[in-house]
C-alpha cells in the first residue's frame, strides 16, 4: 500500500493516540503499542472504517472489541514488562493480545468461543505476532499445562476474583479484573476495576482503579458456537 492510500489511516491512528493521551493515558509504552497495533486488522471488515474511533465494535458471538480508551487503560494498570508472560482471558478479535505483544515477552489468549478462537489466532499469524497465540479454551477454568504467568488480564467482570487463576501468578505477578456487583432486578450491575497483586508469602493486595465498562464473563465452553 503506497504512502498516499495509507495517509488516511496514519492520520485516523494519529487521532486515536491523541484522544487516549486526551482520556488520562500516559503511559508511553502503552501509546506506542496502541500505535504499532492496526485495529483495523482485527475489527470485521465492514466497521474497518471505524477501526481508530473510540467505539466498541461487535465481533460476532455476541462478543465486542472494547473501545481503544478501555483497553489502553487496563494495558496501563497492568504494567506489563518486556520480560513478563502474559495471560489474558478472552481473546475476542485478537487486537488485545496484539497490543500485549508489543509489551510482553509471550501471551496467551484463552477464548470460550471456538470461532473467535480460530479467527482472533488468523489475523495474529496475518499480522506477523510471533509471540502471542490465541487457544481454544474456557478461561476461569485454564489448562494447567500453560504454566504460571507474571500478569493475568480478564478482559470481562467476575463476582470475584477466579481462584483457578490467582494460582498460575508467579511471585510477585498480579491479575486485573472487574468486579461485578450484585444490581437490583432489570438493572446494569455495576463493575470496578481491580488490580490483585500476590506479595511475599502468598498474601494478595487489591487496587481499586474505578467504574469500568466490560460484560459478564461466563464459564465453560461454548456449546453452539
């Protein structure tokens, strides 16, 4: 794709880093994943053209990509390293774990839905990741197999957090999730991001980052889809 056709898309980037820096998002590292991640690659082709918006954009499977400035902000509170193994339950369209690639030295991506699974792992091979994989597979309850990672991301709200995953963190690792809270009947639950870090001697310490936005993680496989 030559320079001139590309000119659109450098300038839609450029706006969306601008509008993360605009929402609080400091963190360099961070922005420059964003950057080199071409959302546009991961989203279905007929929203490609709202790709580098800030919008939530459906997947299919009744699934969503959240919007860049949700996504960016638990990247932040995450603080992944170059050194770090990360695991992140719910690969949907693979634009998560992309954008971990830039920061990690190995992810893997769990996902429910056998569909996302193959399709979110096509366009990481499509866009040339090479360490990171998304794996067919229920995340509240992950092989034991994968080993023990340095930072677990649940990209969905739990009751509390999955004690099958505070297992898997190594020693001074930490897992971001949101918190579910019990709502009235017909009404929103409402969810915090939360931040568990495992300190010396196996005690965890929580962060409370704030109101967050992300749909209920359910557990097991997908049966129909």
């Amino acid at each position: 794709m030559t320079d001139e056709r590309r000119a659109p898309e450098i300038e839609e980037r450029a706006a969306l880093l601008l509008t993360l820096r605009q929402a609080g998002v400091r963190d360099l590292a961070v922005l420059r994943a964003i950057e080199a991640t071409p959302r546009e690659a991961f989203a279905p082709y007929r929203f490609r053209d709202l790709a580098n918006r800030n919008l939530s954009l459906p997947i299919g499977c009744g699934q969503t990509m959240s919007r860049p400035v949700e996504l960016a902000r638990r990247l932040e509170a995450l603080r992944v390293g170059r050194g770090h193994r990360v695991l992140e339950v719910g690969a949907g369209s693979g634009y998560g774990a992309a954008a971990l690639a830039q920061l990690a030295r190995e992810v893997v991506s769990l996902e429910r839905f056998e569909t996302l699974a193959i399709e979110a792992s096509r366009r990481l091979v499509s866009h040339g990741v090479t360490n990171a994989k998304a794996i067919y597979a229920d995340g509240l309850d992950p092989p034991r197999d994968l080993g023990r990672f340095d930072r677990i991301v649940v990209q969905a709200s739990v009751i509390a957090a999955p004690a099958a995953l505070i297992e898997m963190l190594t020693p001074g690792g930490l897992m971001l999730f949101a918190r579910r809270e019990h709502a009235m009947a017909g009404a929103r639950a409402k969810e915090r991001l939360i931040k568990v870090d495992l300190i010396e001697g196996g005690e965890l310490r929580e962060t409370d980052f704030g109101p967050c936005r992300l749909g209920p993680a359910i557990p097991g496989l997908a049966q129909a889809l």
